[in-house]
C-alpha cells in the first residue's frame, strides 16, 4: 500500500464525530493519552494511539434523512475502483462513487446491509499535508 503522509498508516481507522473536535482532541489526550497528528480545519483531528490512528470529526447530518452521523470506519485499501464494484455487486449501497481529494486520497463511502457508513481510500500519492491546509503535528 502506498503511503502518503496525509493519511495514519493503519488500515482501519475509526471516525468519531464531536460537537466540538477541538475540545474532543483536548479530552482524549488528557484521559487516554492519544496525541494529536494532524489538525485539519476546525472540523476534524487525527490522532495516534498506539499504533493505530482514529479521527475526531464534526457531526454531518444527512439531508435526505435528517440523521447525525454515527461513528464510522475508514478502511484503507488497493485498487478502489475493483473494491467498490465488488462491494456493488454483492449489495452495498454506494452513498459516493469512488473520487480523488487534494491530500492523495482516492475515497468511496458505502452503506452495508445493516444501515452502518463505512469510507473506504486508497492513497495515490504521498502529499504533505501542509500542502492542502493540514497542520501536522507529530508524522
């Protein structure tokens, strides 16, 4: 798998919404000593634990249905466009198609047959996060 210093290097990455990432961050390095890794925006933090990674974000609501997100997994993958027409074909609800982002990240989000949100990516390139706006705090 390609590594891009954009993106934690675990494969599985949960995605944890908070009203407030920043004070979320705060609280899960003081209580569980999670460090911060990246800072994007206002709106989501990466931090390391361990030897894995989860994300802090802010909360989307679903326009159609009104609902919060829950938390939800990014799965780090290969070849992404294969991954979703096999997630597809055995009955996944594609919620977006597979798309490039500026961090190096080619990403997909599905729903699996329980309603349960998984993003899944592919890094295509290695990009410094200080390129698209991140402000790295530990790589």
């Amino acid at each position: 798998m390609l590594k891009n210093r954009s993106i934690p290097t675990s494969t599985v990455i949960p995605q944890i919404p908070y009203p407030d990432v920043t004070e979320a961050a705060e609280w899960l390095r003081d209580t569980f000593g999670l460090t911060i890794r990246l800072v994007i925006g206002d709106h989501r933090i990466q931090m390391n634990v361990g030897d894995g990674a989860i994300v802090v974000v802010e909360p989307r609501i679903d326009p159609g249905t009104g609902h919060v997100d829950r938390a939800f997994p990014l799965v780090r993958v290969e070849s992404i466009d294969s991954h979703c027409e096999r997630a597809r074909k055995h009955g996944a609800k594609i919620l977006h198609e597979p798309r490039d982002y500026p961090y190096g990240e080619r990403q997909y989000k599905a729903e699996d047959f329980a309603g349960h949100v998984l993003e899944l990516s592919q890094s295509i390139a290695d990009v410094d996060p200080r390129d698209w706006g991140g402000e790295p705090h530990k790589l």
